[in-house]
C-alpha cells in the first residue's frame, strides 16, 4: 500500500500532472492571396517558388479551366460547402486524401466562394482551407490553418489521474484493513454495514 502511495506521489513530483495533447497550430491567415499558377506552402503559409516545401499550385489551365494540384507527393480533397470553423486537426488527420486536382474553372468549379479543400503538406500536417473569393485575374483570396501532424492521443487528465491514485489507495488502505483483522477465533463485529 505504501509503495502505491510512493508510486503516485513520486510520478506527481517528477513528472508533473499529465495533460491531453490539444492540436498544435503550424500556420495560419485569415486572408491570403494565391494568385493563379503560383504555388503555396501551407506548413510556412505563403506563396512560394519552385521548392520542396510547396503543397499545391492554383494551376490556369486555359482562359475558363482551373485547378489546384498537389506539389510535390501532397494530398487533397474537396469538402464543398463544409463548416470550415468546425473541422478539426483530428478530422482533417481521417480524411482519405488523393492526388486528383479539384476543378476550379467556368464549367466544373468546386472552388465556389465558401467552399472548403483539405490539404495534407509535405510536412505531414494537415490543412483546412476556405475559398474566400476569386478577383477577375484568377488570384484566389482564402483563409486556412495548418495543424502538426501529430493527432492528440486522450490521455488522463491531472485531476483524473489524482483521482485514479486516491481510488487505489482507498482500496489499498480497505484491503491492508481487512486482511489485519483475521483473528483466529470468529468474532462479530458492529458497525454501518452491520444488520443487528
């Protein structure tokens, strides 16, 4: 029993009160521009040259065909008309992404204002991204937050885990009660749970 206590007490001490691991913001706007055949970096959040760290470019195919590809082995995926506030690091970490572009243009266009993509980075984080709006060039305004990669695991809190040792000692201090009391001749004992 009082190695339990020892146990609890020194784990307190030593390691702090365990916390759950919330989602970690990388980058984020809340209006950027992407102009057309640029390319963008969600995990720096900016349009960027040719380089390893891009994630997609906003591709001008023709004068009325667009689209965003991916860059450089990204995912994406279109979510239309979503929530865009309510998506979460764990959601946008469950999402099966793909290498297939999203049409932006005159006759196919899932990049209407308002409209939400996913983006998995070459960092391995993950992307939500709103189309804000679309200028007469073709630039595209949108607001996005990047998350790291690593999904919250639940884990116990500080007060449950103080709970969970203080529950082990009460039964520890009940069992080491219960087993000092075996005297060799049976004797009734009064008490709460006694029914006389």
């Amino acid at each position: 029993m009082l190695s339990l206590l020892r146990s609890c007490l020194l784990t307190l001490l030593l390691v702090g009160l365990p916390a759950s691991a919330g989602a970690v913001l990388v980058s984020s706007s809340a209006s950027d521009l992407l102009r057309a055949t640029f390319l963008y970096d969600f995990d720096i959040g900016a349009e960027v040259g040719v380089v390893p760290g891009a994630d997609v470019i906003w591709a001008q195919i023709s004068a009325t065909e667009r689209e965003m590809r991916i860059w450089n082995s990204t995912g994406l995926l279109s979510l239309g008309a979503t929530n865009y506030d309510a998506l979460s690091e764990s959601t946008l970490s469950g999402l099966a992404y793909s290498s297939s572009p999203i049409p932006g243009g005159d006759a196919v266009n899932r990049l209407n204002v308002g409209d939400v993509f996913a983006v998995r980075t070459t960092d391995g984080n993950f992307s939500k991204v709103q189309v804000l709006g679309l200028d007469a060039g073709f630039g595209m305004t949108l607001r996005f937050a990047t998350f790291d990669g690593v999904v919250p695991v639940p884990s116990i809190s500080g007060v449950g885990f103080v709970t969970v040792c203080v529950l082990l000692i009460g039964v520890g201090l009940r069992s080491a009660a219960t087993q000092s009391i075996r005297p060799a001749t049976p004797i009734a004992i009064f008490g709460e749970d006694s029914d006389l």
